[in-house]
C-alpha cells in the first residue's frame, strides 16, 4: 500500500518544480535554507512509508546476489537502479572493462580463463534546486554474503519472510536493509517537498563481501562523478542498549601469503637429517615476526602509526566494552597480552595485527604418516592502522624474510588497503551524531575506529571528503549467519536519521 508513496507519478514528475500535490511543502521549502524546511514534512513522509521500505527490501533481498559467486549481481544493480529511479533519482549502472586488479592471462590461448567482469557499480544523483552546492554521498553495497548452511535457517534465505518487527533473509540488513531506509528517507523528501535540501549520490558496489577489489579503479575513473562533501558509509550498529554507534574510521587489511619449498616431491620423513623441511622453514620465519604479546617485530612495522590523541582515549573511555560476556560469547579466558578494560578498547580501535589465518603442509589427515613434505604454505593478514601503506609494509616482510636469512621462503601479497580515520572535531561528524541523537532518542557512542577492515581510506584518497558511519544495524543481526534480520523499528529510525543528516548537512554552509 504504501509503495504509492513512490508511485510513477512521483517518479515522473518529482523532477520539476511544480511537483503535483506538494505545493504546500513547495511553498515552505521554497525558502531554501529556512532552518528545517521540508523535514518536517519527510519525516512524516518516512513514518507514514514504513511498511513501503519493508516491501522494497523483500523486493531486494529476493533478489539473490552472492557475490562470491558472481550470481545474480547485475540483476540486482538493475532492480536497484529501478527503485532508485522511482524514489525520484536518476539512476545509471555503471562497468568497468575487466583487468586491473584482477589477474590476466598472458596472451597465450591454453591461459587460464578471463576473470568474470567486474560486478557493476549502481550510482544515482538527485541535484538540489534550492541548495546545489552541497552534496552528500550514500555509499552501500548491494551484494551478499552466501547464505549456507542453508540447514540452518528458520526460514528461506532468499524468501524474505517478515514476523513481526523482524524481516529474514541473506542481506537483511547487511546491506540491504540499510539502502532500503536510505531510499527511503530521499524518496520522502523529494515525494513530500519536490526537492532536496542537498544534492543526493549513491554509489552501491557489488562486491564488498568480497573485498571491494575494483571500487577504487571505479573511484578514480568517476572521481568527478562521485564528488562530494561528505559520505556516509555502508552500515551503522545500534548497541544492545538501542543507542546509535557513530563510526568515524575502519582498519586496513593486508592480505600476504608465505611459501616456502622444500624437496622436488614430498620425501620419506627417515630424510629429515639432510633435508630442510619446508614446514619448519615457514613455522621458524613466522616466529620471528611477532612476540607472543602480540608485539610485530619486523623492523621499522610501527613507524607510519598515527598515535591516538587524548581525545580518541577519550571517546574510547566512554565506548561500552563488556569484556566478561566478551570472553564468554568467544570461550576464552583472557586476552593476548594480558590486555584488559582501556587496554583491550585500544587494541580493537588502533592496534595492528599479524594473524595466522591458516597454515598448510604435509599431512593432516587422521593416524600417521611419516613424511617430509615438499612445500608449506601460511596465510596471513595484517589488520593496518592510519598512516600505514600496505605496499610499504609488505616491502618490510620481504626485507625482514631477507634480513634473517629466509630469502627462500616466497612472499606474496594477496590484497592491500589502507585504513581510514574521520576527525571527531569535523563539522560533520557533529551532523551526524545530532541527527542520530534526535532520531534514537538517545545519545549515540563515537566509535574511533572499526575493528574490521573496508575500503573507506579509497573514498577518502578519491573524494577527499570525510565518511561517517550511521545505521540501523543492530549488533546482534546475525550478520554473515543464518537467519540474518533486520529490525523494522530500527529501519525506520535511521530513515528519519538519514533526513535529518540531510537536512542538517545542507544548511551548513
Ligand atoms: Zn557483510
């Protein structure tokens, strides 16, 4: 019923001036920078369209779009671009040639087959008549992660089943939810006012589950297209409490692998007097990367690091860290190195790391077997922190492999990005978090930093604007994790969230 609010009619006509039915809100928002013109009015608009966003993300997530496996994403883009139009905005899919990044064959025919094209980028503008000197950018991703075990789910992953003030489903919420109540709050202001109080971008990849790896050949190339003064980014947590965690940073990741070879073919283990065991050779070479406390001891790792200021402690101070049901969630007893309380806080927020994601040799298989294998394998990731260059850093493993006489062990770098980390003094930060604090009836928790990684530094070395984190992702969504939902309720609060930044960011001058 309430899809009406984005009826043919809004889309056709919203364009113009003269937007039918909108006169009075024409009239009031004519104004251009009256404080809150027309959000009023988008407001009502987002709380009488509830069920209308609930109907486009069921729309979207039967939609499936699994990036990992190249499946369904230049439908979805299409359907996107169609629900982005209908909000009033003009929507174009955009595509890159494939290369680049991705690996090429090397011309001869028996080459391995071309990577797929790079999954397109759905990019939609709507320009302010009354203000079109400011522009807010809503980055999101419309892929998904895969929905196995699919045993596990109560209802159909891609069925997007509602019950109550819940919708299931694979990108309920992670991301699909999010660019549902962010359509949403536009469609309302340019339904409700004919207009915008900022001009509007949308940038919405295909492949951050999968590590964003073309967004930046897509950054660079539409630089001028995407241009703004500010983004906000993909997702936003609601703590268990129902307060907004605004996000001002994300780690970088670099992604390396380490190989190391042995014997021309696995040998009997009797051997193991003469021959080096390439096993050995790597577990030997990672020890010497990292101390048990968690301290990186390659050389000159921690020189790029940006130091926290008195005020990110602060803002860490006041973060909520439960660490005992931490411990508990995770089944374990402490943390490494003993952190605890503001320690722990810091580590998550600014602490780089050198993890073993997994490390593969000889056999593993059940019984014994006694052998020499030929080759070892180690995946590692690094998690970055601002100002770390993961090229530079990863020049510093093969120096340090070098350095301590493991020349033979073979360095790779898999995937490398920078972190990213907003100034909490930036003007628009305080939008932000006075929006989410009208919006959530309560105070939102500044988040310096996300623990995880995304491609936010690509944004701000492309656009130059600052990005912020804000939405209506509640942190026990069982994101990544069979039956994934995503709270109306909270859909709701950040559409109005969402017009309120809107509103807020395109008085400012
Ligand atoms: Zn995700």
């Amino acid at each position: 019923m309430a899809r009406k609010a984005y009826g043919s009619q809004g889309r056709r006509t919203a364009r113009g001036r003269g937007h039918a039915g909108s006169a009075a809100t024409d009239a009031a928002y004519g104004n251009g920078r009256a404080e809150g013109s027309g959000l009023e009015a988008a407001l009502s608009g987002v709380a009488a369209g509830t069920e209308g966003m609930v109907l486009d993300l069921q729309r979207m997530i039967r939609q499936p779009s699994v990036s990992a496996r190249d499946e369904g994403l230049e439908e979805c883009a299409l359907l996107l671009g169609s629900m982005l139009e209908d909000a009033g905005l003009d929507s174009e899919v955009l595509h890159l040639k494939p290369g680049g990044r991705v690996g090429r064959a090397s011309g001869t025919r028996a080459g391995p087959p071309p990577p797929p094209p790079p999954p397109p980028v759905v990019f939609a503008e709507r320009r302010s008549e009354s203000n079109p000197d400011k522009t807010l950018l809503f980055y999101n991703h419309y892929d998904v992660q895969p929905e196995e075990p699919v045993e596990l789910w109560r209802y159909g992953p891609f069925d997007a089943v509602r019950r109550g003030n819940r919708v299931y489903g694979r990108g309920a919420i992670d991301d699909k939810g999010e660019i549902a109540a962010r359509i949403r709050a536009v469609g309302s202001y340019i339904r409700e006012t004919g207009d915008v109080p900022c001009n509007i971008k949308f940038v919405i990849e295909g492949e951050e589950e999968i590590g964003s790896g073309h967004l930046p050949r897509y950054l660079s190339r539409y630089r001028r297209k995407f241009a703004c003064d500010g983004v906000i980014w993909e997702f936003g947590y609601v703590d268990p409490r129902g307060r907004p965690v605004v996000g001002l940073g994300m780690k970088g990741l670099m992604f390396v692998e380490l190989t190391a070879r042995g014997p021309a073919g696995d040998a009997h283990s009797s051997l193991a007097v003469l021959i080096k065991n390439p096993a050995w050779r790597i577990v030997e070479a990672l020890s010497t990367m990292r101390r048990a406390d968690g301290r990186i001891t390659i050389p000159g790792w921690y020189d790029d690091v940006r130091r926290l200021t008195a005020r990110d402690v602060r803002l860490l101070e006041a973060e909520e860290f439960d660490e005992a049901s931490f411990r508990r969630e995770y089944g374990v007893d402490g943390f490494v190195g003993g952190l605890r309380g503001l320690g722990a806080k810091k580590a998550l927020a600014g602490a780089a790391t050198c993890n073993i994601a997994g490390i593969s040799s000889g056999y593993s298989g059940s019984g014994a077997k006694t052998v020499l294998p030929a080759v070892a394998v180690a995946k590692l990731d690094f998690r970055l922190v601002p100002d770390m260059v993961p090229s530079r850093q990863f020049g510093l493993i093969t120096r340090h492999l070098e350095a301590n006489g493991f020349a033979d062990v073979r360095a790779r770098m898999l995937h490398g990005e920078a972190a990213a980390r907003t100034d909490p003094s930036e003007q628009f930060v305080r939008n932000v978090r006075d929006a989410a604090s009208a919006s959530f009836g309560s105070e939102p928790v500044v988040c310096i930093s996300n623990p995880a990684a995304g491609p936010m530094h690509a944004f701000q070395k492309a656009l130059g604007a600052p990005c912020v984190s804000v939405g209506g992702t509640y942190v026990f969504s069982k994101i990544h994790s069979p039956n994934e939902f995503a709270r109306v309720d909270l859909l709701k609060k950040t559409a109005a969230c969402m017009c309120r930044i809107m509103d807020v960011f395109g008085r400012q001058s």
